[in-house]
C-alpha cells in the first residue's frame, strides 16, 4: 500500500496516494464534494475538465501554488500543494 499525502483542491483537504496526478486528485475531490469533475473555465465561462489525460488537449490546467496553466494530468501530487480550478473562479 502506497503512503498517503494531503493537499488542497479548492480550499478543501484531498488525501491521495502517493505518486497520483493532480489530476486524480481533483477526481478525488469532485467524487467527495459530489462536484462536477472541473479543472478551467472557457473564455465564455463554459466548464471544462480533463480529456485526453496526456497533456495534449490542454483542458486540464489548473492553478498550483500561484503557477496558472499548469496541466494536472502531467503533474505529481505533492504533500502540501495548493491547486485552484475552476470551480473556484465565479
């Protein structure tokens, strides 16, 4: 069993294992919150979330530790770490 680590998704506490994506922890936490799986918004406000899960449609981009456009597919999880999406922008 992998060690478990904690960041924040939105304000909220996620626990995840080890070596997951950001990603998988924002899955994580729309699971837990019974949210909608949303890491952007369009220009238009539209949600978007995760597609392709490799970096290439670029509709995971979130915001870690202050860094906006950063992919959470293409991302480990740190303990400690700080991710906006787009659920949190109004």
């Amino acid at each position: 069993m992998s060690e478990s680590i904690t960041l924040t998704v939105d304000g909220r506490n996620v626990n995840v294992a080890q070596g997951s994506s950001v990603a998988a922890a924002i899955a994580i936490a729309a699971i837990t919150q019974h949210a909608a799986l949303v890491t952007r918004r369009s220009v238009d406000g539209a949600l978007r979330g995760p597609l392709c899960g490799m970096g290439i449609c670029q509709e995971c981009r979130v915001t870690i530790d202050g860094v906006p456009h950063r992919l959470a597919c293409q991302t480990v999880c740190a303990a400690g770490m700080n991710v906006v999406t787009g659920n949190a922008a109004p």
